[in-house]
C-alpha cells in the first residue's frame, strides 16, 4: 500500500506571510519523493526525510518564505525540527545552487525555490515578494569592465497591483502601511 503524507504545495502567493490558511494538498508522495531523492542525490546529498520535506516546501512555496514561516509550518510535518537544522539545510541547498537567499530586506532572509536568475518585486504595503520577469542585459553577462559575474541581484520596491486595487487603500505606501505589514508579518511567525 502506498503511503501519503500531507505537505503544503502551490501556497497562495504571500500565504506564508499574510495569515491566509495555506493550501494543503494530500497526494501520494511516491512521485514527488522520487523527483526531490533524485534532485539531491544529483549534488551528492542525502535525501533523508527532513531534507526531501525541507527542498519540498520552497520548491513548491512561491512567497519567498522565511526561516521563521518555513519553520511554522514544516514543524506540523516534522515535530522535532529546529530552527538551526532548517537553516543548514538551506544553507547545503543554497550552496548547491538549490535555492537562493533572498536579501531584500536587510532584516530577513527568505528563500527562493526558483534559483534560476529572475528580479524580485516587494510591495512596501502588504509586504510580499513577487517573481518578475524582465530582460536585463547586465544579468546574463559573464563579466563587464573586466570583472567577473558570479551573482546578479535586481528587485524593485512599490506598492503591488492588488495593494494598488484595494479601496480605501492609498496609492503609495504610507508608514503606517508599512508598520501594519511587518506586524502582520511578525505576528505570524
């Protein structure tokens, strides 16, 4: 018989950090396991329970979670995980080109399971990251003036579509939008 396990995927964009309930989805992990063994197992890393649960949540998490988030919600999976073991997994996974550490905000670190080369957008209201796509002709080059490239890190700061349709809501983020939002965000971690 055929095991399952219950694991977060496709979270709503943000739902990590905004309190919305995330999507769960129980299915059967024989598929999903074998992709995450065969990922790690290609960088020469063990694929142990923690870690397969661990890549598994920021491959298929989308809001660009922090320790903190990742570790609210992978502790109902893994009851005895620790803060520190979650963040040397994802330090082995950023190493090996897994995820990537995303510093836009110098208080916090979040992680991108999308490690090829993309900006980011964060909304100064509500406080999410955003994948964007655009064409950046410094971001594919392999060095410029003689120097070379190991890392390119582009994002933008404004106030999101969704903040910027939402009535009673001005459209700039004002302090106290941005108050509100890392409330919102530390309340939930």
């Amino acid at each position: 018989m055929l095991s399952t396990k219950k694991i977060f995927v496709n979270a709503p964009a943000g739902a990590l950090t905004t309190g919305r309930k995330s999507t769960i989805i129980q299915f059967v992990m024989v598929s999903n396991t074998s992709r995450l063994r065969d990922i790690l197992a290609e960088r020469g890393i063990k694929p142990t329970f923690q870690r397969l649960t661990i890549l598994g949540a920021v491959l298929d998490n989308r809001s660009h979670p922090t320790i903190r988030d990742l570790h609210a919600h992978l502790v109902r999976t893994i009851p005895t995980l620790s803060k520190t073991t979650l963040y040397s997994t994802l330090e082995r996974f950023a190493a090996e080109g897994l995820v990537r550490p995303l510093m836009i905000d110098p208080a916090e670190v979040r992680y991108d399971g999308a490690p090829a080369l993309h900006h980011h957008f964060q909304c100064t209201a509500c406080g999410r990251i955003l994948d964007i796509e655009i064409s950046c002709p410094n971001s594919r080059a392999g060095e410029i003036h003689g120097h070379r490239i190991d890392e390119v890190h582009g994002y933008f700061k404004g106030v999101c579509r969704d903040c910027l349709s939402t009535p009673g809501r001005p459209a700039g983020a004002s302090a106290s939008h941005k108050t509100q939002a890392k409330k919102r965000r530390k309340s939930h971690g």
